[in-house]
C-alpha cells in the first residue's frame, strides 16, 4: 500500500511537470531542505498548541493582542500574494494594476486574518504537531502534515501547501483537509464576484466582511486597546 508521504511526493513530481524546467536536486539534498521545513513550521504549530491552550480566553477578550500573536508568529510564514494569485488565477492576478493588486492581497490577508480569528471562538484544547513533510524534487513545493489531537473527537490530519520564495523561505498558500483545498473552496465564489461586480466588487466585499467582523469583536473589547490593529 502507497504511504501517505510517497502519495505526496507523486503529487508533487506530477506537480513539478507542469512548472518551468528546473534541477532535480540529490537525495540528500531533497532531505536536507525537508528538515529546514520542518525546522521552520514546527516551532509555529508549538506556538500555536502552547498559546490557545492557555490564552484562549485572554486572546478573546483582547482581540489586540491576538493580532499581534498572529503577526509576530504565523504572517511571516504565509505568502498571501501566491495565496491570492491562486484564488483569482494568475493570468488575470498579473494583469491588474499595481494600486488594485496591493488592494486584493490586503483584502485576502484581512480575510485569513478574520479566519484565524473565527477559528479561535471554536477553539477546543486542540493540541497541533507536525508529523511529516514532502519536498519535490527540485525544493520549489512541498507539503507538511499536521496531525491535530483534539480531546472531544478523532484525530484529525491537515495538509500545509508550501512554497519556496525566490529568497529561500519557504511559505505557506494553501490549506488542505480531507483531500479539499481552501483555494479550490473559494476561488469560484471570487471568480464569480469579478464576473459579475468586477474586480473592485470583489475587494470591497472583502473589504465589507472583514470591517463587519472586526467592529463586532472589537465592541466587546476594552477601551484601553482602541486605536490598536486591529481595532
């Protein structure tokens, strides 16, 4: 029977395929930029387990301070431009003027942002580790396994999709359980919205939504924060 990390790492090669030509790299070298993978993302899932499990609360009542938790811990290691490029396809993501492309990736962003936020209310004692990583043949892809232990349901496995900027780091764009992706999620309902309301339509609904959340949240919030991100 295929392992799941020999299933990734087809996925990738057949991946690779379809990406500009590049160098296969030697074994060893393919395993030694896997352990920097995991070097890199297996501290943030630490740090993600540590402080819900004892901040949760906190993190609730002061939505600054969560945000900087976020910024601080999890932003660096996410490619939100790769990220948004995939959700409106790249094609039309490059033809947008440099005003309107800044505008999406902040918009897109402030979304994940809401997300991390959204997740926090639901927020159950999960503790979060990551049990494997797959790296293609030439380090330009990779995907790194988190296995999520809850102790109100099964064990549960998500799929980071990672990429390697052209300076070296790696970042995550993608999201995937139980085999369905957050781009392949979304990315009709934005396509739709250009479609139908045109590429600022889509921005300003992104725009709209998160306003709408973050007012809410911050309401509740004490006074002393006000003026702080992302109050």
């Amino acid at each position: 029977m295929i392992t799941y990390k020999q299933a990734l790492i087809l996925v990738l090669s057949l991946t690779t395929m379809l990406l500009p030509s590049a160098m296969a790299l030697p074994a060893d070298k393919q395993q030694a930029e896997e352990q920097r993978v995991e070097n890199q993302f297996a501290p943030l899932f630490e740090a993600i387990t540590e402080q819900l499990s004892t901040r949760q609360a906190y993190f609730m009542a002061d939505p600054v301070a969560y945000h900087l938790f976020i910024d601080r811990h999890v932003r660096s290691l996410w490619d939100t431009e790769s990220t948004t490029s995939a959700l409106i396809g790249k094609a039309q993501f490059m033809s947008l003027s440099p005003q309107n492309k800044q505008a999406l990736i902040a918009a897109v962003d402030n979304t994940l942002l809401r997300y991390a936020f959204e997740g926090l209310e639901y927020y159950g004692g999960q503790a979060f580790e990551v049990v494997d990583v797959a790296v293609n043949q030439t380090a330009t892809l990779g995907w790194v396994q988190v296995l999520m232990e809850s102790p109100i349901i099964p064990d549960l496995h998500l799929d980071l999709l990672i990429k390697r900027t052209p300076q070296g780091q790696w970042s995550g764009v993608d999201v995937r359980f139980k085999g369905i992706t957050y781009v392949s999620i979304k990315k009709h309902e934005f396509r739709q919205i250009i479609e139908q309301q045109g590429m600022i339509g889509l921005i300003e609904s992104l725009e709209a939504k998160n306003s709408e959340y973050f007012k809410d949240i911050c309401a509740l919030a004490p006074a002393t924060i006000k003026g702080n991100a992302p109050c």
